[in-house]
C-alpha cells in the first residue's frame, strides 16, 4: 500500500481540512450521550435548565452536520484526485512499455488496471478517508467515557470483542484469497471477450459462435463461482457483528440493572443511558472497520496489480546523457545484428549486415515470418538488438534520446490505425497543428485527397473508433499521409502498400520517389513490384540475408528471389 500513501501526502490540505473535520463530527457524536445523560440525573435532582439543553443539543447537531459535510468533500475530492493521478500515471508508464512487456502484462489486463482496479482503490480511499481517523477516535473515546462513568460495563466489550476480531480475521484471510482468484477469471473474461469482439468476421466465417460461447460460459462459471464465494463471506460479516452486538448489550444491561437493583448510589439510570450509547458508539466504529475490512481484501489485490505495472522497468530506455544532435539523419548501417525474441530459443534475426545513405531506398522482401518487419521494427527501438549495433550517422542508436530519434522516423505500419476524432486530429499524429496547405500536400502525396474531398465536413469528418467509416484501401492511404505530413528523415514502409490496387500504388511510388532525396527509405513489401526501383533489396530467409543487390541483379543470380518473382508472373531473366 505503500504507493497509495504516496499520492495521499499530496494532497497535505485536503488531509488538515479532514482532520478539522473529524474533530468536529467526534464533538457532536460523544457530545450528545454525555448531555443527554446528564439530562437525566439532573432531572431526576429537579436542577434541570431545558433551554441551555436545547442549546447544546442543537449546538452539537450543527458542529456533526457541518463536520460530516466537509468530511464527505474531502473523501470525494480525496479519492477522485487519486482515480485521476493513478490513471495517468499507468497510462504513461504503459506509455513507456515496449511490445514484449505489453505481451507479458496482455491488453485486456492492462485495461483492468487502468480502470476496474484504480476504481477499486478510489472507492475505499473515500470509505477510508471517512471512517480511518473518526472510529479510533470514536472507539478510544467511548471506551475511556464507560471506564470513567462505571467501568464494570466494560465487560460486555470486553467478552465480546476478542470473539469479533478473531471471527473477522478468518473472514478476511479467505476473502483475500477468493479477490486473486475472482480477479484472474475477470481478466480471462475480458481477454475472450475482446479476442471475440476483435474476430467477430472470422467466427462467424468458420461458424465458431457455439465454441465461443461454451469458452466463454466455462470461464464465467468460474469467476461466479468465485463471486459467489467471496459475497458469501462478505454478506456473512453483518449479521455477525449484530449477533455480537447484541450479545454485548445483553450483558451490559444485566449488569447494570443488577447494579441499579442493588441500590450503588453512584449509579444512576442515567449513567446506564450514557455507557449504553457509548457502547453503541464503540461497536458501531468497529462496524465500520468492518466497512474497510470487507473491501481491503479486493483492494488489497488492486494495489499489488497497480504497484507491479508501475514498478516495472523498461527495457527500452535512455542511456544517461542521450544525444539530441541539430543535424539530420544522413546515413543508416546494420552491423552484425542478431536479435532474439525473450523466451525464443533460436533467433529471429542472424548477423544482417548493410548500409544506406540520404537519398536511397532499401527494401525487403521474403517469404513470411522471414524477420522482415521484426527487422525494421529495431530501427525506432521497438525492440533493442541483442548483438551487434545499429548506426545512425555512425551514432548507436542507443545513445539517441528516444522521443528523439522516433521523432525523425515516420514508421507507417502494416497495421492502419486510425483514431477517433477526425480527419484533421488524425493527421496531426504526424505535425502537431498542421497548416490546410500541409495537410493537402500530403494527402495528394498518398493519393487520398479525394477522400476527404468526398466528405461533407472535409478535414473535419468524424473517424470512428479504429477508423471503421473507412475502407481498407482508404485507412492505408490516410495513413500514408500522415507518416508524409511528418517529412521525417527516415521512412518505414512496413507492407504499406498491400491494401492498395496496383494503379494507386504506381501512383503513390512515383510522387514519392520524386522526393526520396530528401530522407532514408526502408520498405517492406510482399509484392516484387513494390520495391522494384529500389536501391538495394535484401531478400531474408529464416532471419538471415539470403542475398543483397538490385531487381536486375537478384533476377540473375537469386533462387530465391526468383521464385517469388515466378510466384507474382514476373518474367525471370537468366
């Protein structure tokens, strides 16, 4: 819980603010037993002065209206500040997270921790924040007020309190266990349902529905078994305490009546009144001890799920004084890279040698799972080679600041995603408040000026989530533009052009070639055609080089490159 506290001490005010409150409410609820008590023995002796009781019954109803007033703000701001600073702070360290520790932790858990579980954590800061200072204080309060009036009627809390804790203790050790276990299944449940949202087409292709559903039925009959497990236990606390509370009662009023019958003159009915109200008191703070214990046990699980994302090292991070030279990128190089995947036992890429400078286009190409995108994708630092080194400007990329070195790449993904907003917010990806003027000139550079020339709002159009108001072809390009609207000094084409028919990428290739002096330029491509005007393709095999040179030369002298461009009803010249 340790990080908890540390978003608490934030908010320092917020916390004197509480306790001012707290000193208010304890006035008001300790004060009335004691009036109201005093009442009685007064009356009883005819000394009695009803308005100056009025009085100060009235004055402690105000004192506990206005105490629980600001200590409800101060729970509600508390806890809503907390929801939002722990929400940003996982959503920036995931932000942080290269794609294998996003693997590991898996989406649909990372979404839990970012919503299901900091909402969790809010809930009983705000139940903690009401109750955690008031219940000792009122417990404490109490017990001192009995031991002073007549100490004898302790006994009822006395006999009855070791019973309730050891009861309670039990409860919350199994509670704890059946949270992990609840919380797991929930994550199951989330990963087979988004899996199923994501490949609705393809279920339904292959007539799966009835599968899916029994996958997802056996998981749920899980988590409700679990649930109901767990409510079980919860429910069971309520009237646990009752039957104790009323043990404790019970006890008490025999013994006070015994005392009464007895004829102590120092104890009154009055006094008895008085104990029993603070005995309400005392068992009442331990009600809502109750109140955090029955929620500890999720929150518990939460915290520790929370605390694991955030203590999380990258892999993928800084050196200790990353470079920021002022200068442009102007030569790429690949020096005996080899790169294995974490847990892989053989690597997916095997000494790949090569170099390229401004002005060049270097292509891949290669039968799939070849390494070609893993390839590219160490570039940006996706992922960190394991061995060898890649040199930017004979510069490891390593020593490059990381928004840096990403800020001169424009990485146009296999994989279009477009965010919901609008035409103009999702080219801003690639410059931050673009001109008109910019924006057309990259649109018509990937041939989808048209696209929002058809569109009634134009660059105002809505794109809905993941862009689904638009065709493939349409994502690919407006993609496209705004990798180009960047005007980066390296380019990532990672099978960019595989939505696109055959005239819309001539079209596409041409205008950019135009331009290609101006940058560094890698493409990823499964058709030869993509990449034929290149100037060196490299041709992978199983992570190795098979074999590097232009169209002209591979035709000639490359097996393999050959068989692909047999397999596209290219002419092979020998």
């Amino acid at each position: 819980m340790k990080i908890i506290w540390k978003y608490l001490f934030k908010y320092k005010m917020l916390l004197l603010l509480n306790l001012i409150a707290v000193l208010f409410v304890c006035c008001s609820e300790l004060g009335i037993p004691f009036i109201i008590g005093k009442f009685i023995i007064d009356y009883n002796k005819n000394q009695i002065d009803p308005f100056a009781l009025l009085g100060l019954l009235a004055l402690c109803a105000c004192c506990g209206f206005i105490g629980n007033l600001i200590l409800n703000y101060c729970a509600s701001k508390v806890s809503s500040l907390l929801f939002q600073d722990l929400s940003v702070d996982i959503f920036k360290k995931v932000q942080t997270f290269s794609p294998t520790e996003m693997k590991q932790l898996g989406i649909s858990s990372i979404l839990n921790y970012t919503t299901l579980d900091v909402f969790q954590v809010m809930n009983f800061i705000s139940v903690f924040y009401r109750t955690a200072v008031v219940s000792p204080i009122m417990l404490v309060v109490s017990v001192v007020a009995i031991f002073y009036v007549a100490s004898f009627l302790l006994l009822g809390i006395l006999f009855v309190a070791p019973f309730l804790v050891l009861t309670l203790f039990i409860i919350l050790k199994k509670s704890y266990i059946l949270s992990q276990q609840q919380q797991k299944k929930l994550d199951e449940l989330n990963v087979i349902t988004r899996e199923n949202l994501i490949g609705i087409k393809s279920i339904r292709a292959f007539r799966q529905s009835q599968y899916e559903t029994s996958r997802f039925s056996k998981v749920n009959h899980k988590y409700s078994f679990f649930s109901i497990k767990l409510f079980n236990f919860m429910v069971s606390i309520d009237p646990i305490f009752y039957l104790f509370l009323n043990c404790s009662i019970l006890i008490n009023v025999g013994v006070g009546v015994y005392y009464l019958t007895q004829s102590h003159p120092d104890f009154t009915t009055g006094k008895l009144l008085s104990c029993i109200d603070y005995q309400f008191h005392v068992l009442f703070a331990i009600l809502d001890f109750l109140l955090l214990f029955m929620m500890f046990p999720k929150t518990l699980v939460s915290v520790r799920r929370i605390e694991n994302v955030l203590n999380i090292t990258p892999k993928i991070k800084n050196v200790c004084k990353p470079l920021k030279p002022q200068m442009p990128f102007q030569t790429l190089s690949f020096e005996n890279v080899t790169f294995t995947y974490p847990d892989a036992t053989q690597p997916m890429l095997e000494k790949i040698n090569f170099s390229m400078k401004q002005g060049q286009i270097v292509a891949f190409v290669g039968a799939t799972g070849s390494g070609k995108s893993t390839l590219i994708g160490l570039i940006p630092r996706l992922y960190d080679v394991c061995e060898g080194a890649i040199k930017i400007n004979d510069i490891d990329i390593k020593e490059y600041d990381l928004n840096y070195l990403r800020n001169k790449i424009s990485f146009i993904s296999q994989k279009n995603v477009l965010f919901k907003g609008t035409i103009r917010s999702n080219l801003a990806f690639g410059k931050q408040n673009p001109q008109e003027n910019q924006m057309t000139e990259a649109l018509q550079l990937a041939q989808a000026y048209q696209i929002v020339q058809n569109k009634n709002h134009k660059f105002n159009e809505i794109v809905s989530e993941l862009g689904t108001n638009f065709s493939g072809g349409q994502k690919q390009r407006l993609s496209m533009a705004r990798g180009f609207l960047k005007k980066p000094d390296i380019y990532i084409f990672d099978d960019s052009f595989s939505a696109l028919d055959y005239k819309t990428e001539y079209e596409i290739r041409k205008a950019f070639f135009e331009m290609k002096n101006q940058a560094l330029v890698l493409i990823v491509a499964q058709r030869i055609t993509s990449v034929i005007n290149a100037d060196k393709i490299i041709v992978l095999e199983e992570g190795k080089m098979k074999a590097i040179g232009t169209h002209q030369e591979l035709m000639k002298n490359c097996l393999l490159y050959q068989e692909i461009a047999k397999s596209q009803n290219l002419e092979v010249v020998v």
